[in-house]
C-alpha cells in the first residue's frame, strides 16, 4: 500500500487482456496476486483481534484489579468455613467433656454408695458391689432383709482360682430365683462340676440372692457378682458402647416404666443378655477358663442318655423307638442314634463332676460331636405332670424303670422330691419338637474362640447361636445329640415369682404357663436320668449337709404363695386334673393375664397367619380355651 498508494489506484489498472502490451499484463497479473495475498493476510489478522460476542473483552488494566480480589474471595470463603468446622468440634468436644465429667460424677457416686467387695483374681476390671444400687423411684424396688431371704454381704471368694480345665464355668442372669437357684446351683455343683460363677441380678429383682452365692463359695466356688456397670463398659473418651450401635451416651441406662410398650420392654430384655453373655465370656477367657454354660436359672444340663446299670436297656428301648419311627416316617426317618464310645457304660448323674470329664473322653474318642468349641444343646420342655407310677404310656422312655425313682415310695426327709423341679416334673414334650421344646442353647470352650488379638468375640445375633462361624443352627436333632437341657416349667406361683418381669402380659402370662402346663406332657423317661443326682449328692456331703445346701428349694416367701386379684380365674375344661391339683387354691392377678389387645387380636381372628408356628399354635388353643368358657358358661379372663 505504501508502493502503490490507494487500492484504488491498484483496482484502476488495466487488466490481462485489456492490452496488447506483454509488460502491462506481466504487471497486471502479479498486481492481482498481490492484492489476493494481501487480503487473504489481513483476514488473518483481524480474526486473530477478534473476541467473540459471547465473551466480553476484559481490558488488561482491569484483569490486574480482579484477580487479586476473586483471590481473596476464596481465601474468606475457606476461613470462614474452616472456623465453622472448627467450632462445630469445639462444640462437640465440649458436650463429649460434660458427659464424660457426669459420668465420672455418677460413678463417684456410686462408689460411695456401694462398698466394694475384693474381686477374684484376674478380675481387677470388674467389681462385686454390695449392697445392691438404690433403686429407681420410677419402676423398682429394693431388695427387703427377712428371715426367708437374708440381706447378706458377700464373704471373700475362694483365694486360689479352680483349674479351668477340669471344672465349669456359668453365666447367669437372674431375677428373683431364689426358690429355683438353691437346686440349680446344688445339682451343677455336683454334676458338671461348676466352680465358676458369673452372675448378674436385674436392677428390678424385689430379692437379693448374695446369701445363696455365699452359701456355695464356702464350698469352694468362686461366684462374681456383677451390676450393670461391670458389663456395659466405658470408652476411654467415655463413649458408651452399646450391643446394637456405638453412640456417644451415658453409660446408665435409662428405665423403661411399667407402661413401655410390649416389644421395647422385649428388645431391652434380650439385650441386656446378649451383652452380658458376650462380656461373661470375655472375662472367663482372660482368666483360661474352658467349657462354659449360658442356659437360664429353670435350666438344668444333663446326659442325653441313662447311664451305668440302666445304659443297656434304656438304649435298647431308644433304638426300637427310632425303628418304629423310621417304618412309620420314611420320607423323615431320624438320624442315626449317637452313642458313647467312649465307655461302655457311660456315667449317670449321681457321679460327681463327670459330665466334663466325659465331655473330653468322647472328644478324645473322635465323636464328631463334641470337637467344635460351641455344642449345641436340645431342649425339653417339661409340663406340671407329675410322677405317676400306675400310668403307662406307649411313648414312656422305659417304663420299666417307672417304680425305682417312682417318688411316692420315697421318704421325703431325706427325699425333698416336691421341692426339687428335677425330681418333681417327670413328663415332658415329644423330642424333637421344636414348637414346644423351642430352641436349643450352647455350651462354649472360651479357650478356643477368637482372642483380641484375632479380632475378638463379634457382638451376639442370637442367643441361641451366639457366634454364627463357630456354632451350629439351634435345631439339634435329639437323635445325634450327646447332652440336652431340661426347661421346668414349675407350679404357678414358682412361674409368676417374677413379679416386675417386663415380659408380663405378652411372653409370660397365665395362658401362656397353662397352655405349656397342659401339653408338654407327651413322654417320661421315669426319672431315670436326672433321678440318680440326687442320691449321689446325699452320698457325697452327706443328708444333714446336703438338706442344708438345697434349703428354700421351691419355696416362696408368704407374701408371694398367693396372688390375689379382683376375680377368681376358672381353669379350662383342658386343663388335666394334674395340674387342676396344682392350681387349687391359687389365684391369678389380673396383670398376669395376657394384655387386653393382644388377647382381642387372636379372638377376633379364627385363624393366625404367621411365619412363627409356635404363636400359631397357641392363639389356636386360646381361642378353644375361651370358646369352651362361653360354650360351659364360666366367666372370661377378658370379662373379669
């Protein structure tokens, strides 16, 4: 442009072909190139200046002013979120402070209310504390002294540890079982052997069970008592460790009143036990313990088989039992029978402390039962039916054996049958129903499961599988079981002794003991296993000494004998005259009964549709026990 001035000037040049001169065209045809070139460069050039409209063009003066500040926009903006995070924690840490102080207040507290019993050796974590925590004002009572159950302190328990591998261990839960707890401790004293003992009282027990306990550690048991504290442990940071969730809460646990619905006062009961179980076992590995027992205070363990003398003719009878069921049932024939090896005649209950030792001779032996560290154990649920010598029933075990622990020719001082449940209640629900034996329980070598150091104990599921890689379904067969668990009912007033149970009304009631009374009575084995305990015990400590070890057996206080209420309670026409003679006399308070809903829930129903067959089965007899009420024209529990 500065050679040729205007384009102008360059467009008015003559083109090719506008003349005949051959240096005007050369000129012309490189002008044209030129001009060609030189747009297509200045094209370049402005695209490269161009800024898009959807872009404001910022001028560079003003970049320099807003970077800083877009800067120090982001820097507050972390501040002030940094410092709001900061003081949510402070917050946080300051309410986890007070709670922990509280804590530390409370359990201050309770250590000047409690004095301390010194605990037994390798329990410097846990305490036995005496007397018994105050109770709640909103929905406990204190246990009361009285000439029938004396308020003790515990006495110091034995000062040298028992060898953990030829004696029991046992935990418990119990809740105003004195009248059961002075046979339960006498015949595992004697048959397992136990000699190591951790128990714990409700918080709502009216009764104090401390002079039992120091009954037994004169004879060489160690029992530790435990409260609630001792189990459900602190946190360094004082958080509270709970069995379903770990939430930062107060260690005490809140009460639950009287009118709680149904299924809270059930998941705090069925919690308390797994955590305590779990914690129990934790405590009896730390000191080497081994074989270790959960079952309930109406439990008894015991042989699945006779023993000694009547071994032969008891399994004789057993396997013409199993025949007959496997040619009436081929599509569900049992198992084969489980037999000892060990032995040829295994031992009977009256032998002391054989029950472990032949626990370790039939592992020894290779039986397949008795390797795993968790033994599952049958139960049977035994009625009110009591011996009775002139009946015979084609389902008996071995009637022939009915007149030798027949209990009605037995001298009653020194044969107190009426006050021991193992041999008073003789006639018990068919093996291997699991509707009316339900679940069965476990036993548990604590040596042998997970250590802190492999990861600990997993918290509890089930009760009746505690630990679901070690132990085996809750359905045992009888057939191929070794030992089993006898579950004793017990009279009326044994039944309803538990006066603050949260389970009243629903799981424990009148209809639900009197439905059990009234059909767990199919088969008897005559008293031919659990009979025997009782003569051996005698031969072992002697009758003055062992009458003292078993006083107050099924005895209640004269304030619990009767239970008064507004109506007198009429027993179902299917009440068998047995347990008629067992309720004679007693009457029913109406909180014991089921509650008004639940009992207007299966009579307004015909049926029960659920997947539980033993709530099936007893909304079934329910409805007949009140249909025949109205039909016979006695009074309803729901009317009185």
């Amino acid at each position: 442009q500065d050679r040729f001035g205007d384009w102008s000037e360059i467009s008015s040049v003559p083109t090719m072909g506008m003349s005949n001169n051959n240096n005007d065209d050369t000129l012309a045809t490189h002008l044209f190139f030129f001009q060609m070139n030189h747009h297509h460069h200045q094209r370049r050039r402005q695209q490269r200046q161009r800024t898009p409209e959807t872009i404001v063009a910022v001028p560079r003066n003003v970049r320099w002013v807003l970077l800083p500040g877009v800067a120090w926009w982001w820097v507050l903006t972390v501040a002030w979120w940094s410092g709001l995070s900061w003081q949510h924690s402070r917050l946080t840490r300051h309410l986890q402070r007070q709670q922990h102080q509280e804590r530390l207040q409370w359990q201050q507290q309770q250590q000047q209310q409690h004095r301390h019993h010194h605990p037994a050796p390798g329990f410097s974590s846990f305490h036995q504390r005496w007397p018994p925590p105050p109770p709640n004002p909103q929905n406990e009572t204190a246990p009361s002294s009285s000439s029938f159950y004396p308020l003790e302190a515990p006495i110091p328990n034995p000062t040298s540890l028992p060898d953990g591998n030829t004696t029991f261990s046992a935990c418990l839960l119990i809740m105003d079982d004195n009248h059961r707890l002075a046979e339960w401790l006498a015949y595992h004293y004697h048959v397992l052997p136990l000699r190591y003992l951790i128990v714990v009282q409700d918080p709502r027990s009216q009764t104090d069970a401390t002079f039992l306990f120091n009954r037994w550690r004169r004879q060489g048991m160690t029992v530790v008592e435990w409260h609630d504290a001792d189990f459900w442990k602190l946190r360094g940071n004082g958080n509270h460790v709970n069995n379903l969730t770990n939430n930062p809460q107060l260690l005490q646990l809140q009460p639950i009143s009287d009118s709680a619905p149904l299924q809270t006062k059930r998941d705090r009961h069925r919690g308390r036990q797994k955590y305590f179980y779990r914690s129990c076992l934790v405590a009896l590995q730390q000191i080497n313990r081994t074989w270790t027992t959960l079952h309930d205070s109406d439990e008894y363990l015991t042989y699945n088989h006779a023993g000694g003398d009547d071994y032969a003719a008891w399994e004789a009878r057993r396997q013409q039992q199993q025949q007959h069921q496997r040619e009436s049932h081929a599509r569900h024939s049992p198992p084969d029978r489980l037999k000892p090896r060990a032995t040829a005649a295994p031992p009977t209950t009256a032998q002391p402390g054989e029950l472990l030792r032949y626990i370790r001779r039939e592992a020894a032996a290779g039986v397949p039962y008795y390797q795993t560290p968790c033994i599952g154990v049958p139960r049977l649920a035994f009625g009110v039916r009591e011996d009775d010598s002139n009946t015979t029933n084609a389902t008996d075990d071995n009637n022939s054996h009915n007149n030798k622990y027949n209990n009605n020719s037995k001298d009653t001082r020194w044969y107190p049958h009426q006050h021991l449940d193992t041999l008073r209640w003789q006639w018990h629900a068919a093996r291997n129903d699991f509707v009316k034996n339900a679940l069965g329980k476990v036993l548990l070598d604590v040596s042998r499961l997970p250590t802190p150091a492999q990861g600990g104990l997993p918290y509890f599921e089930s009760l009746h599988r505690p630990i679901k890689t070690l132990c085996a379904a809750p359905w045992h067969n009888d057939w191929s079981s070794g030992l089993r668990l006898h579950h004793y009912l017990g009279s009326w007033p044994s039944y309803a002794a538990r006066t603050n149970d949260a389970r009243k009304g629903g799981e424990r009631s009148f209809e639900q003991w009197e439905y059990k009374a009234t059909t767990n009575n199919e088969e008897t084995d005559g008293g031919i296993i659990m009979g025997p305990w009782w003569e051996g015990f005698v031969r072992e400590h002697g009758i003055e000494k062992a009458l003292e070890l078993v006083q107050g057996a099924g005895e209640l206080p004269p304030s619990r004998r009767n239970h008064k209420t507004a109506g007198r309670t009429t027993m179902s026409p299917l009440t068998t005259n047995s347990t008629t003679a067992i309720m004679e006399d007693e009457e029913v308070d109406a909180e014991w009964h089921l509650l008004p809903g639940r009992l207007h829930k299966i009579l307004s129903t015909k049926q029960t549709v659920a997947n539980d067959n033993k709530m099936v089965q007893f909304d079934a007899w329910v409805r007949r026990k009140y249909n025949n009420n109205n039909r016979l024209g006695q009074p309803s529990l729901s009317s009185s």
